[in-house]
C-alpha cells in the first residue's frame, strides 16, 4: 500500500495505491463498514484489480499498470435519497470535461453511467450509495479509463482507450489528477445547488441524444429517440407507439 499526497486538491488530496485488490469498491466500503476513517475525497486506486465491477452483474476487464482504475469517497450528506441521480449527473460531466480535452466533441455520456468517443466504450462507472435515514452518508464513485490498454477480448468489438484512439502513452498519475480536480470542481457545482446546469449540460453531451436510433424494448428492436432523462434517472424515450421511461436494463442500445 502506497500513500499519495497532492495538494491543492480536497478530491485526490489523499490517494492510497493498492497493488492488487479484487475491487477498490469493494475495498472501500468493507473499510468504512469497520469503520476506518477515511477524509472525504480520497482515492483507491489499483494497479490491479481483478474483479472490477460494471452496472448490475457487468464486469470491468482492465489489464494490469495500462488502465485508471479507482474509487472515491464523497460525504453527499446534502442529498436526499430522492437526488441520487444527480450525482451520477455531476461525475459524469467531470469524467466527459476531461476526455473533452483530449477527444473533442466525439467525447459523450452514455446514460446511465458510461463514457464513449463516438460509438466506442473508453470507461464507465459505478456509484454505490450508503444511505442513512433520507440522506446519503457516503458515495463510493467506482471509476474504469482505458487508457494505454490496445488488445481487448475479440467479443468487445465496441471497446476502446486512449492510446488505440491516439496512438500514444500517457501518464496514468496525470490523468487520474485532472479527473480529480474535475471531480471536485463538478461536485462544488452540485453542492452549491446547481442542478439546472447539471441537468442541462448533462443533456446537452448525452449519447444519441434527440436521435433517431435501434433500440430493443420488450424484446424487439424498434426506433426511438431519447428526449430526456426524469429527476429519478429513468432514460425517456419516443417510440413509435408513445413516450416511455425506461430504468436500467428494460432497454438495450442498439450497436451499429
């Protein structure tokens, strides 16, 4: 186990880096359930892990030293249950203002917790929320970032990283930095009560967003157009036959 500090930063302020661990989330929150004291905004990351965990029972393959893999600990203490949501909101915009800086406008937010450069998957997230009475306690950000990885399993044809994109190294210290400080600038965002904003940019670099795309709803693939995402985070979608919301896995994107 190693200790980081960078100031200047109330996210990443700490870092603690693991060799191995099956996964930071996991790691995380067994620690806070013995009730180690962690300071709010520090980092988990893993120079392996290997047993990475996705949206419901995805797994998140990552090879070992080429990929950002990591969890943060924020004290959401300020949001009801009711505003879970918009946390997903505010990390994904960071993580999309920093893949902005590098892949431009073909950086999007694949709802609900995805982020893609044009139609290929480079990272994804999965928030663990503990929840005390009507407000959240803590939130256990558990981020992936394919970041020099270039050979993945023949069946993820639609998976992708930085270098295979700009055929190049980077430095995995830096770019967990920037994510950091995005992190926590979009955070103080939420925090100051800024949800409009949030929901409005959140929108506006969504996806297919106000496209016309294959989905497979109730089992057959029709079209539809994603027009909105409601305060709870259900996806709304036009269909042919009307207006539906759909949670996670009542709807399949289509891959072209």
């Amino acid at each position: 186990m190693q200790n980081n500090i960078f100031l200047g930063l109330f996210v990443g302020h700490n870092i603690v880096t693991l060799k191995k661990v099956d996964s930071t989330n996991t790691y995380l929150k067994q620690a806070l359930s013995k009730s180690k004291p962690f300071a709010e905004g520090t980092v988990i990351m893993a120079e392996e892990q290997y047993q990475g965990r996705g949206q419901t029972s995805n797994t998140w393959i990552s090879q070992a030293g080429k990929n950002l893999t990591f969890s943060i600990l924020l004290n959401p203490s300020f949001l009801d249950v009711s505003k879970q949501f918009v946390l997903n909101r505010a990390v994904s915009l960071a993580l999309n203002d920093v893949l902005r800086k590098y892949f431009g406008d073909e950086a999007k937010i694949k709802w609900p917790n995805d982020s893609y450069v044009g139609n290929q998957k480079i990272g994804g997230m999965l928030i663990e929320n503990i929840i005390q009475g009507i407000q959240l306690k803590h939130a256990i950000i558990g981020i992936g970032l394919n970041v020099n990885q270039i050979e993945f399993p023949s069946e993820l044809k639609h998976i992708s990283s930085f270098k295979k994109i700009l055929h190049a190294d980077y430095d995995l210290q830096s770019i967990l930095i920037e994510i950091c400080a995005a992190i926590e600038a979009r955070y103080l965002q939420l925090k100051s009560g800024k949800f409009d904003l949030l929901d409005t940019e959140y929108f506006e670099k969504l996806y297919q967003a106000n496209e016309w795309k294959s989905y497979k709803i109730d089992g057959i693939i029709q079209p539809g157009k994603i027009y909105g995402i409601s305060a709870e985070g259900y996806l709304q979608v036009e269909t042919k036959a009307g207006s539906r919301s759909f949670g996670i896995k009542e709807i399949e994107f289509i891959k072209s």
